[in-house]
C-alpha cells in the first residue's frame, strides 16, 4: 500500500511538472518564437525592398521615377523609409485610417503576432509636407523596431547619431534630429492639426519646454513653415512613458496636390 502511495505521488508530481513545462512553452517560449520568427521575416522582406537610400541621397537633387517601388508592390500604402545610421532603425513606414492597425500588423497587413510595423500617423499629412509628422513602433526585446530611440535619452549619442534619413517616393531628405522628450500617451506632443501661425508657435514652445534636452539654442532657430519628423516609442521609464524623438526635415518638403 505504502509502495502505491508513493507511486501515485511520483506520477502526480510528472504531471505537475509537465503541466508547467506545457504552460512555459505555451505562454513564454511559443509567443518569443512567434516573434523572432516574424522579426526574421520582416527582416528579410526589407532587405529585399530597401530603397536605394545612400545612392539616392548622393543625387539628391534627381527626381527619381519611385524609390519606393519595391516596397509598394508589398503594400500601397507605403509613406516613406526612416533610417538613422549606426542604429537598428531602418525601416518602411505605412499609414493606416487609424492609429491602431500596423500596431499588430506587419508590412504586408497581416497579423505578425504584436511586431507591427512603424506607420504614420492616420491625422498627418501622407506626404510629410505637414507642420509635424508623427511616426510610431514598439519598443521590442534586442533592440528591435524602435527600441533604439531609448538610445537618444543619452545627449552625447544623439550628437553623434543626429542625422538620419527620410526616403519618399521621389528623393531621400535628411532630418536633423534636435530635442527628445520623455512624456505619457496623451501629451500635447502628439496634437496633429495645426490651424494657424500661433498654434505652431506654442507648439515648438512647448517642445523646448518640455524636452529632457535639445540641440538647439531656441525656438529662434525654428519658424512655423517647418517640416517636424516625430519618432514615438514606448520606453518604460514609468507607467505609460513614451519617448520622442525629435527631428527637421530638410529640405522643406513642398505639398503634392
């Protein structure tokens, strides 16, 4: 009887350790492969589709037929390529009708299990000609999509790492990046409609403001016809807490009609 007992506890504690082992797999190991395995393929796909952005930006003043031609014939609704060298950050960007969609989707519109894909804000203009244009991706595990905008909270790296590259359709403008703000979701950094000179004004006030550090000396150096590029990702300082990037497209980019 003795011998049953232990028997019955031997086999109780197997099942108990499978059972954890299944329930490690199913909610730590398989959703971290799901997700390597779509940041393979993302990453992959990109390397077939990058813009030719160095050549193009040597010719800066050629109007080329599309640079992004490749990566439309993965999703139309491709905007542009961000770049920022020495980083991880080089990748296209779409543009949904809302601010929800490539936060769980990839490139090609289907579900790639919460890597999404950065994209522009639905409110901004889809040729960047805007006041500002706001640009989001998640912050992943080995500094994956946007992780290295964590990077910039660091002003002697964002010295040597402020220029990156913005491809559209027709010719790579650069962006000189400038301030960067730790802040929460709901932050006057993400207002997206401007309707007059003054609400610019305030606009660009508050950044400097509000900006764990700039590059700048002032507002002065700024006026409201500028092109502003805003690179958003969740960073983890505290609850909630977005980091923001923040950058001049140069040169102004003229509106398509």
């Amino acid at each position: 009887m003795k011998g049953k007992a232990v028997l019955a506890f031997i086999i109780m504690l197997v099942c108990a350790g499978a059972y954890c082992a299944y329930r490690y797999y199913k909610e730590d190991v398989l959703p971290q492969k799901q997700i390597d395995d779509a940041y393979d393929e993302a990453t992959e796909l990109f390397g077939q589709i990058r813009p030719e952005t160095r050549k193009a930006e040597i010719d800066a003043e050629v109007v080329h037929d599309d640079l992004l031609s490749d990566a439309k014939k993965v999703n139309n609704r491709v905007v542009g390529w961000i770049s920022i060298p020495d980083t991880h950050i080089d990748f296209p960007i779409a543009q949904a009708d809302d601010n929800d969609f490539y936060l769980h989707n990839g490139l090609d519109g289907t579900y790639n299990y919460e890597l999404g894909c950065p994209f522009l804000d639905y409110r901004c203009e889809f040729d960047f000609s805007g006041f500002n244009s706001i640009v989001y991706a998640h912050h992943m595990t080995e500094q994956r999509m946007f992780a290295d905008i964590s990077l910039f909270t660091d002003s002697t790296f964002m010295k040597e790492h402020s220029k990156g590259y913005l491809t559209l359709h027709d010719r790579v403008y650069s962006v000189k990046f400038f301030a960067y703000l730790n802040v929460y979701p709901t932050a006057p950094v993400y207002h997206a409609i401007f309707m007059t000179a003054p609400d610019k004004k305030e606009y660009l006030e508050y950044i400097f403001k509000e900006a764990k550090y700039t590059q700048m000396t002032g507002i002065e150096e700024l006026d409201e016809n500028v092109n502003l590029l805003l690179l958003s990702t969740c960073t983890y300082e505290y609850n909630d807490a977005r980091g923001v990037l923040v950058g001049v497209i140069e040169p102004k980019i003229e509106k398509q009609e």
